[in-house]
C-alpha cells in the first residue's frame, strides 16, 4: 500500500447546483457532487482508482506539486486529497522504478 495526496480545485457550478472537482496534476481526473461533501467523497474514489490502474498498468502520471504551485480563481477552493492505494493487479506489489519516479523531485 501506498499513500499519495493531491491537491484538488473545487468549484461551485452554480447553474447546475453542485460541486466540480479537478485535480490540476493529473489529466482528465474530475468528477463532482450534489454537495461539497459529495464531491470530496467521489475525489476520493475517482483519485484512488485512477492511481491503481495507472500502478497496474505500470504507467507514469505527474507527481503532486506543493500546495505553493497552484493559484486559484475567486470561488475556488483547494483541498488536499490523501488516499492509500493498493493496486488490485499487483497483489499489492509496486513497481519500485515507478514509484521513484512519482517522488523524485522531494529529496
């Protein structure tokens, strides 16, 4: 298992009455909720398994940038969303290299 945390953009959709959520680190990973609440569980869920799958199939992805990188509208908010992964391909096991690869820029 492994922890990662990104930083998630939620915004208000005030004509459709909901949340949007986007992680800027990570293309086409969104999702959203009917409540701020909701958003937040469903970038839990779509971030955790995004993450498994890239690790099964052994694919890079951007590591997360320090909460200093991002800059956001009015309305916006950032959150940190923090999942543990386990991908179910692997039984578990990590591809080491990919894994150095996601944090090599933190030493």
């Amino acid at each position: 298992m492994q922890t990662f945390k990104y930083y998630a953009v939620v915004t208000p959709d005030l004509e459709d009455d909901c949340y949007l959520v986007r992680f800027p680190d990570l293309k086409n990973v969104f999702t959203d909720g009917e409540t701020l609440l909701e958003a937040v569980k469903h970038a839990e869920e779509v971030l955790e398994g995004m993450l498994e799958v890239m690790i099964d199939y052994n694919r890079q992805f951007n590591p997360p940038s320090p909460v200093s990188a991002f800059k956001i509208e009015e309305g916006e908010s950032l959150i940190a969303i923090e999942v543990d992964v386990t991908p179910k391909g692997t039984d578990g096991d990590f591809k080491q290299e990919l894994i150095d690869y996601i944090y090599a820029d933190e030493d």
